[in-house]
DNA sequence: CTGAAAGCGCTTACAG
DNA sequence: CTGAAAGCGCTTACAG
C-alpha cells in the first residue's frame, strides 16, 4: 500500500490472505449468493478493513459496474430554486425526501454553459451522465435537448406533463384536467353558464390540460362551449375594470383564471371598483402553489401538489432503472386537493344576452 | 464500439486514425501543452467525436485522475435545508450560487444512514469520496467524524468556525468576536455599565466567540468584568418578569442576548408588562439570520452573513482543492452587517448599586 | 469455496 | 508531434 494514499481492496486481500474478488463479495454482502464465503473468511476480511480503514473508492466502482446511488437534479431555471417564494422550491423538497427513502444522493447540476442559460449538453456531453438518472425540473426546457435525451436512452423523469413529438416522456404530473372539471364544475352547479377562462398567451401542457378540464365541465354540463371562451394576457396583467365591465355587459358571470396571482390582482381591482364578488361576479383559479409565505384563504382554487409531484419523480425515476423493461403508462398523475374560497356564489340574476360573442377587441 | 453502449475514447482515437492520447488531450484542451498536436489532427478528432456523439465517461475520468467538478455539500441536520423559515437555508442559497460560478456541481448527500441521523461514514465509508471535496454545514455535528476526516486528508470547508481538539479546521465564519464588541460598545457609549448577557447552556464555538466580544467590549471600556456576567437559559426560554424586575432591581440595564427570538419574547414580555424598552432597560441581540420571512426592525442586532459564508466556503473549498499545500490561515472571517434598532438608549437615570451580585438563583 | 485475470474508460508518463 | 502501454480500483465471469 503506497504511502499516502487509501487502502485498497489488494491491501485487504493481501492482509488477510484472500484474493480481492473475496473482498469485493464480501464488501457487497454477495458472500451468500451464487458464491460461498466461509464465514470465518468474511470475518478475516472484515477485520483487515477495520486495521486498514479502508473506504471503497466510488469511481472505481462505478467504471466498474457497481452502483453509487447518485441521481441527478437538473433545471432550466437560471438558479437553482432556493428562494422560499420561489414556484420550484417545493419541488425540490419532494425530491430531496424522497431521495433520503429512496436511498439516494443528489447531483445537482449547477454548472453554467457560459451561455447564461443551463444545458443538459456542454460540447456535446451530456452532462447528466454523472448520475444514473435524473429528474428535471422547470419550465423552458429545450425540447431538442430533451429529444436527444430521449433517444440516447437517457433515464430521466421530468416534473410536470411533457410532450415531445406528440409523444408523453417519463414525467409526473398534477391532475390539471380532473382539479380544473371539478371546479369549473362547481360553478356550472351554481348556474353560472358564461365563464371566461383567462389564460397566458404561452401555450403548454398544463394549460392545455386545464383547457381540456374547462371543455370537459362544460360537455359534461350540456353546455356547448363558446367559439370563444379564452381571453388570453401576457405574464404582466393587462386586465383592466373596463374588461370586467364589459364582460360583465356580455353576460359573463364567471371567470376561471389560468394562475392565482392574476385571480387575486382582479379581485382586489374588481372589489376596489365596487364590485361584488361573487355578487357580481365569480371567481376561480385553476392552482395555487404550496407557498407556505402566502396564506390567502379567498379564492376557490386547488391546491397544485408540489411536493408530491417531486417524490413521485424520485420514485418514478427509482423504477425505471430497478426495471428498464417495465412498460409504464405516463405521466403519472397526481389529484389536486380542492381549496375552497368565498369568491364562487349563484350568477347575478339576469345578465345580459346570452348569445353575444363573449370576448371582443378590448 | 459495442452495441447499446456509448463510444469511447478509443472508438473515437479508431474513427480519427490517432491513439486514444491524443483524443485524450484534444478533449482536455491540453493539445497545446507540451504536447503540440497539429490543428488539422485536432479537428479531425473534434469531427469524430461529433460524428459518433461521444460524451466522456465521468468515472473513469475520476479513477484516473482527472476532475469531474463536483463538490459534496453534508449536514448533520435531520434534512436538508430546504424550509424557507430554515435557518440553514440561505447558507445553501450562498453554496449553490458560488457552486455556479466557480464551476461546479453539487453533490448533495441526502442517503439516510439508519440510524435516524446523517453520518458521514457509513459502515466505515467516507461517503463524501463521491466528491472532490465537501462543505460542510450545520449544528450537532459528529466531531469524532470531523476529526477522522482530516486526518484522511480530506478536502472539506466548515461553515461556521470549528474546532477540532483545539485547532480550527478550514471554515468560513461569521466575525462574532467583532460585531458583538462593536454592539456592546454602543451600549458603553450610551452609558451602560452593568449588562447581562442571556446565553444558552451549550456551549460552542460561535457562542465563545459572542464571549470573547462581549468581554472585549468591557475591556476596551476599561469596564471591569463582573464576576457573573452571563445568564444561561434553556432552548426553551425560561425567562419571566421577575426575572427582568430583579435584574433591573440588581442595577442591571441592558440585556445582550446570543438567540433574537429570545430577545424579541423578552422584548414583549417586558413591554407587555408596562417596563419601557429601552427606557428602563436596554436591549440588543448577537446576530439575526437572513430570514426572509420575517421582518423586524426593532432590535438593534446585526446580520449573519450566512450566503456569504455559504459562498465563501465553496471559494475556500476550490482553492484547497487548487492549491493543497497553500498555508491558509482559518477560519476565514466574514463582518456581519448592524442592523439599527430602537432597543438600545441610555440606561435608567438611577440603578441599584453596581456592586451587587449580578446574578442570583431565580 | 478460492484465485488469477480480464475489463470498465480514462489520463499520463514514456519512448519513438 | 504520435503511439503503445501502464495504471487508476473495482466487479465479475471463469477456471480450479
């Protein structure tokens, strides 16, 4: 054994008169499988690694074909969420517990790529290599990243719905369709027949799913769904009191809004304006986020199950390469729990027409 | 190149008609070194790996010796930090963003031990060998572990200043010593002679540090160190009225507690039960954590740097790993910010005496 | 049950 | 400048 340097699994067998592959068996508790260690042996070689104080070393283990329990953490986000308020936060929480059941460490893969975004691939290499699998996190992924992942046969699981070439990868996702035809429903059963759904202008998976949610209510209901029923804004809310009036004009009597920060923003300004909610008008969300900063108990919302989504992905991941072959059905969806508010009451009782067109150039 | 499995080094070395050497330095970027390979010779190595989509094998890559960029983050904490209200979670906020400039991943060691708390050694492993190097962070860590760690030569950063048998170990830490003096010192400035220092009953480095400032602060003033200066409490704070009424009774006029959340329950406390803050008794805390969540501005107190020791421990960490026999002075000290309150004022007009006991059984 | 040996994919002297 | 080869420390058939 060289001076300086750790002991190795030669060292061992050299102390205690064995070769090394009756060390590395016994190291890996293989002494009982298709191969017999006599016992006295094993404690032989056990007694030379406590002499020795000798540690496995991982990559050698790894080129070698053994496991290092590693999985990796990647998001597209700029940092890492670790700000409390931060959407992903919770996320990573889900993982991280799971990860410690599931016995595994966390890579997380904060390398920058100079180019001021995350990539899977610097130069070419993908760099999740390091782990056995990851989970990934985030919304602007690069889909040709995530394509080329795919295809490498790279085991991954990504949180959140995803579609590449109109395919499901490996993901788990919130029950956005099921969270968003009960509540939508829940204001039908109050008679409203008129709902706005107010959206961002970025179409994605989950908000398609809540959209197929909204149209789901509204079959299952028998009401034919307007031509137009989105009213769609940017990131920054661009929905005055007149856009309220007008829609009020229209015969609108509820509103189901895409994120609860935009919910709560109309509220304010539609109650600032001295309109009833939900006299006048009802309000929805369609997700609220498990921010344990924001306590607000008033609008009807669900709750989008962070956490959960996070340790599905770890257990999900975990199967996958347990069973490479299993055939699995994705994503796996998660229910969200309902959170009821006071902004959902009966219409106001009489509208206007209700055959206008519900949304004009505002 | 086998089926199913990725290309290797000499795949590529096959593909570019060279040896796998100089596919090594072409991909390391030493092929203007000492070694010079010809610019043609480069590209077509750069071509093949494009070709044949070859990404570098991390394990073999740190069994022989190159680097992987990864750092290991440990704590002795139940879980990781990932609570918004967790005091530990901006030190990781620090670790995560340096991590990204310095160019690393994070390995975060999340594997349970089964014993209900984190160990670095499992079975005798050094489970941090996964990683180059490691920060470590938290309380109620295992200093027979910490002490075997350096002796292995282990490259690691304490956050938070350390001792192992007497002799700090590499850490970054927050200048206790300094800014506990500087307060103190506003509270000598104001004219307060006689001040209590409320600490808990463990005692470690931060803690002595707090001592030493506090004593420092005396000492400068020329104010000579009462015999008992100190008032250990539980984590529970077991301090009542009475206790503040004898104490005031006793000649004393200001309170310097270690933990704010003690000061502020005193703070309450006294007010609540008519005693004016700081009319009849001033008040500072040693130290306030980075919490976001919570914002009060009444205490006089100072800020813990804790992104900052975060990020320094990981600077500290890769100029160890840079330069290992670099002679480095810890632990490296970081100045804490004064957070300007209202508790601190000059001191009742007329004490008890100053020669009194400070302390009695309560 | 045990031992000698190949091989995982890479880096790095070393000899041409 | 380039190539053949050793070695990093481990796991795993394979032959005794």
């Amino acid at each position: 054994m060289k001076r300086g340097s750790r002991p190795t699994q030669h060292d061992i067998a050299r102390a205690a008169g064995v070769s090394t592959a009756v060390v590395s068996l016994v190291i890996n508790g293989r002494a009982n499988g298709k191969v017999k260690i006599s016992s006295a042996t094993q404690e032989r070689v056990r007694q030379a690694i406590r002499d020795l104080g000798y540690v496995p070393n991982l990559a050698a283990r790894q080129l070698a074909g053994g496991q290092t329990n590693v999985l990796g953490v990647f998001t597209y986000e700029p940092i890492f969420p670790m700000s409390p308020t931060d959407f992903y936060q919770p996320f990573l929480v889900g993982i991280e517990e799971q990860a410690t059941k599931s016995d595994y460490n966390l890579l997380l893969f904060t390398r920058p790529t100079g180019t001021g975004r995350r990539h899977i691939y610097h130069d070419g290499v993908n760099q999740l290599l390091a782990a056995q699998g990851a989970v990934l996190v985030g919304t602007n992924e690069d889909r040709d990243e995530l394509s080329r992942l795919r295809d490498e046969g790279y085991p991954f699981v990504f949180v959140g719905r995803r579609e590449i070439n109109g395919e499901n990868i490996p993901a788990t996702a919130a029950d956005y369709t099921g969270a968003t035809e009960a509540l939508v429903g829940r204001l039908i059963a109050a008679g409203h027949r008129q709902i706005l759904y107010i959206s961002f202008q970025s179409e994605n998976e989950s908000a398609a799913d809540r959209t197929r949610g909204f149209l789901q209510a509204l079959t299952a209901a028998g009401i034919p769904a307007p031509e137009r029923f989105v009213h769609r804004t940017e990131k920054a809310p661009t929905i005055t009191i007149e856009h309220l009036r007008q829609w009020i004009a229209q015969g609108i009597t509820a509103l189901a809004f895409e994120q609860i920060n935009t919910a709560y923003e109309v509220l304010e300004l539609a109650e600032g304006a001295g309109l009833r909610v939900p006299g006048d008008l009802s309000i929805v969300a369609l997700g609220k986020a498990d921010d344990p900063t924001v306590h607000h108990h008033d609008i009807d919302t669900f709750f989008i199950p962070q956490r959960e989504m996070g340790a599905g992905a770890v257990t999900l991941l975990d199967r996958i390469l347990r069973e490479p072959d299993a055939s699995i059905s994705y994503p796996i969806t998660i229910p969200c729990t309902p959170v009821p508010g006071r902004t959902i009451g009966p219409p106001a009782p009489s509208g206007a027409a209700g055959k206008e067109v519900v949304e004009q150039a505002l």
